[in-house]
C-alpha cells in the first residue's frame, strides 16, 4: 500500500487519463458559460456516468464500477480541472448513491442502484437544516411513523441539486434520543408533501442548483428507510468520510488548473521589459504554490489508501485531508489570481470562478473547523 502513496500503477494512471480527457473535451470549454448561465449540465454529467463516473466506488451488480477510493479522488481531480462545481456535484451524487448500495437492503439497491449509477436518477444529500449545520446531531426534521408509511417534517438547507435531483438522502430524527434518534430515508422527488425553495444565489457553485429542500406532511414508504431507525447519525457520517476525501480532490483539481493558467500568463506577460516568469520573486511562488499541491496530493491520496483499508484512524486521516486540501486549494487559487495581476479579476481568465467556486470546500462537508474538531478529540481519545 505505501507505494500507492508515491506511484500511480498503470490503472490508476489510465483512470486519470480518462477523465482529464472528457474533463479537457466535454467540460473545460463550457465551464465560463455555465456560471454565467447558472446552467445544470445534466446531459454533460450522464456522459461521465456512460464512462462509469455515476457509480465510481458502487457495486458491479447494480452498474457501478467497483472502484477503489484512491481511484475515485483521482477522478475528481482530474474533472475539477474542468470545472470545480460540477465535478463536486457528481461527488455528491456518487456519495449518496453509495450510501444506498452499502445501506440499503436488496429492494433498494435494486430499486434506485442502476438508476442511479447511470445517473438516469440524480441524486442528493439532505443532511443540514437552517438551525443545524455544523451540529449534525441536532437536526430538527421529524419522521413519524403511520403504519406502513413515514410521515416527514421540516426543513434542510444548502441541498446541492435540489429540485433537479430524483432521490434525496434525508436525515429525520426519529426519537429525541441526540445522534441516537437520527434516520436516514430515501424520499424520492415526486413523493407527496416534498418541495423546495428558490434556487439560491451563491458567491459560487453557480453549474448546480443549491435548494432548501421542504418536507410538509411528506408521505413515503416505510420500506424507504434506509438501515434501521436510529443508525441514521452513523450512515451520514460514513458517507461523509468519503465525501470528504471527494471534496477535497475538487479543491486540488481547481487549483491546479488555476497554477496552469497562471504559468500559461507569466510566460507571456511582460513587466520592465522582462516576462513575469523571469522575475526570481515570482518564480518563488510558483514553486511555493507547486510544493503546496504536491503535498496536499500525497496526503489526499494518504487518507485514501487508509479508507480503502478501512485502517482504523481512517476517519481521523479523512478530515485532516480535507481541511489541509481545501485549504491549500484556496490559497494556491487565490495566490494564481493575484499573479494575475488585474486579468485575474475578469472573467474570461476564469481564474476567479475557480477562487469562487473553491472558498465553498473549506465549509462544506464539515467546515474546516470541525475537521480540527475531530482530530483533536481523536488525539485525546488515544492518550
């Protein structure tokens, strides 16, 4: 496994190939005009999946492609330097489509797996509420059971393809007991009761739609009810652990493709009769911000190893990869505009759609913050 850390074998590589490939063809060229638009490209999206990019690390028997973790943030990488806000959304849509594959019972795998996996269903995941983010345990929506049928209501916040999504991931409280009383539900788009809010208008993240999603008295079939009731706090945070790896693959993809750009410029421009790429001060940050990515990479493809082994401080590897990912993504980002100079701040650059788009990594999926969080209560917990 340590090999894996520094050498990609030649799978890996022709996974990678693969989708820079399709991210080059298919989404790079589009990427300005789909922000602008605030346009979903959902045909764009179904031909990843024809490539096996709507089940990445989902079974065989169901469509998916039975990938590895390490493989799957290769992927995401990759797509990002495309476009940061629709590789991210197939990460979400690729964690919630496992959560059914793990969690789910024959019926439901059966039921939405090849669906999904072909991304002829979309997908997504309703974890945070207005009043609770962060706080994951503390969500207020409530699920009653009515006999053969769960009755839900409440609210969920910052949903990513809310409204163009077909099956929602919903966490409900089922009793007071804390995390304890936490269930997870599959509701699927057309079930009675379910609406959602307007589309909200966001600093970011503009190629998907970002919803509340709005149960009133919503009806579904207790055999929606994904693992037991209770087990809903520990099927979302499982599905977070890779989620979290995914985000973070779409944060070094952004960012490398802004130090691309960036060098790309510097080798043109010129100041005081010299090109940028001639001045020994800049020349410095562009090997700083190289060295950054790289050691974001290995770390990323670390955490990877580590949950594709099931080790058991994968959790902890996991969010320390996403908190030092997303921010190093950021500041390389960030950093890739200013060298900029000006042309940074246009849009036809796109380098600022990337510090757009990417600023959203460091909250989402459990906000940097608690990412530390973890990881200190993980280091007092073994001492």
């Amino acid at each position: 496994m340590l090999s894996q850390f520094f050498a990609l074998n030649d799978d890996h590589r022709a996974i990678a190939d693969m989708a820079q490939t399709f991210a080059r063809e298919k989404i790079a060229p589009h990427a300005l005009d789909w922000d602008e638009r605030k346009h979903f490209p959902v045909d764009v999206l179904r031909e990843a999946a024809a490539l096996g990019m709507g089940g990445i690390y989902t079974g065989e028997d169901i469509g998916g492609s039975g990938l590895t973790r390490l493989d799957a943030v290769l992927i995401f990488e990759a797509l990002a330097g495309g476009c940061p806000a629709v590789a991210a959304y197939l990460s979400i849509h690729n964690m919630a489509t496992w959560m059914i594959d793990r969690f789910g019972d024959a019926a439901q795998r059966g039921k939405w797996g090849p669906g999904l996996t072909c991304m002829d269903l979309l997908a997504s995941y309703c974890l945070t509420e207005p009043s609770a983010g962060s706080d994951a345990a503390a969500i207020k929506m409530k699920a009653r059971r009515d006999g053969d049928f769960y009755v839900l209501n409440g609210v969920k916040q910052f949903i990513s393809g809310a409204g163009a999504s077909d099956v929602y991931i919903v966490m409900a409280r089922t009793s007071d007991d804390g995390a304890r009383g936490m269930t997870a539900f599959v509701v699927e788009k057309d079930a009675p009761g379910l609406s959602f809010g307007a589309n909200e208008r966001k600093m970011g993240w503009n190629a998907q739609p970002t919803r509340q999603v709005i149960c009133d008295d919503c009806r579904i079939p207790a055999a929606n009810r994904l693992g037991e009731e209770g087990q809903g706090f520990k099927i979302a945070m499982a599905g977070l652990d890779g989620g979290r790896l995914n985000i973070a693959a779409c944060s070094l993809g952004g960012a490398a493709a802004a130090l691309d750009k960036t060098l790309a410029y510097m080798g043109e421009r010129q100041a005081f009769g010299k090109k940028l790429n001639d001045f020994q001060a800049l020349q410095f940050r562009l090997a700083d911000m190289a060295i950054d990515l790289e050691a974001a990479r290995t770390f990323l493809w670390r955490a990877a190893s580590a949950l594709d082994a099931k080790t058991p401080d994968a959790t902890q590897l996991c969010a320390m990869a996403k908190k030092f990912v997303t921010d190093a993504g950021f500041a390389v980002a960030n950093d890739a505009l200013q060298l900029h100079g000006g042309y940074g701040y246009l849009a036809d650059y796109g380098v600022e759609k990337i510090v757009r788009d990417l600023r959203v990594h460091q909250i989402l999926e459990g906000s940097n913050e608690i990412m530390r969080l973890i990881v200190a209560r993980r280091l007092i917990e073994q001492k």
